[in-house]
C-alpha cells in the first residue's frame, strides 16, 4: 500500500480506481459471473476501498484497519493472496 505524501500516491489510485471501474463493467454483464458468491465478496472489497477514495480523496491512504477489513475479504472468501496466518499475525 502507499503511504502519505509519496509522490505517485494520486496517480496509483486513479489507476486502481479505473481497474476496478473496469473489472466491475466487465464482470457485472456477464451473469454467470455476477451471480457467483465470490463476485459479490470481491465487489463488497471493491466498493469498500473506492468509497474510501470518493470519500477520502485520492491523497489520503487506506487506514490500516480498513486495508485488514479488505485484504481478509479477499484472502479468506476469494482466495487471492497470501494464506491468513501470513497476513494477520
């Protein structure tokens, strides 16, 4: 994750914000996908971390109690990251 202040910071969440905008479009027509459960789950982590930035502003860093709610999302329902134990200990 970035931190404050680092240089890059706005242009690293635009682009995040398009892949997810993107992802999302893509995803959400095809209803054999959307109406999977892991779909739902990574779009619940995908609205979390952009109404973070639309409420935040892309200046202002994921707290590190809102980057845990998101990456145990992602690694204990979609199962795309690093096992649990590595994450959270």
């Amino acid at each position: 994750m970035v931190k404050r202040g680092e240089p890059d910071i706005k242009v690293t969440v635009e682009s995040a914000r398009d892949e997810m905008n993107r992802f999302t479009a893509y995803y959400r027509r095809n209803n054999k996908v959307a109406g999977a459960a892991s779909f739902s789950t990574l779009y619940t982590a995908i609205s979390t971390l952009s109404g973070h930035f639309q409420n935040y502003g892309p200046e202002y860093p994921v707290p590190a109690k809102r980057q845990k709610v998101i990456c145990y999302i992602l690694c204990i329902h979609v199962h795309i990251c690093a096992p649990p134990s590595l994450v959270f200990s």
